[in-house]
C-alpha cells in the first residue's frame, strides 16, 4: 500500500514507510537537601517514518503531515465508498 503524506509546515510531499511512538522520561533531582523523590516527567510522542525523494528516512510528529492519498485515491473517496 503506498501512502503519500504531506508535512503541513511546507507543502513537502513524502511517502510513509510506518508509525511508531518516541517515549521519554526525564528525572530532575529535587531542588532541597530532604528525601523526597526526584521530579519526573515521562510519555509518548506518535511519530512516523517517512522518506523523501532521494530515500532518505525522517521521523515526523503525526501532527505535523497530513495524508494526502493511499494507492493513488484520496482518503476522502475511500471513506465515502464504504
């Protein structure tokens, strides 16, 4: 299945290759000289695996591109035909 998606920032044009998720956890250690536990932050980014002309892989945010069509038909016409 090809699937061209489009960044929204540029108007670039890239062919999906999968999704996958960037996670992170960061640990800042408490600011006073006490037992407390140190401050976190964690979570999920969704992102995608694209490629441009040339074949080169860039990870995008899913917020960032827009599916433009999937097998040469526009997604708007694939949802309206089921």
């Amino acid at each position: 299945m090809l699937t061209i998606v489009k960044q929204i920032a540029n108007d670039k044009n890239f062919i999906l290759i999968g999704t996958g998720f960037g996670a992170f956890k960061t640990s800042n250690p408490s600011t006073f000289r006490v037992n407390r536990p140190p401050k976190a932050d964690e979570g999920v980014i969704p992102m995608v695996a694209v490629c441009d002309e040339n074949g080169q892989i860039k990870w995008m945010k899913t917020n960032e591109i827009k599916i433009v069509n999937i097998d040469g038909n526009l997604p708007i016409n694939i949802l309206n035909d089921n």
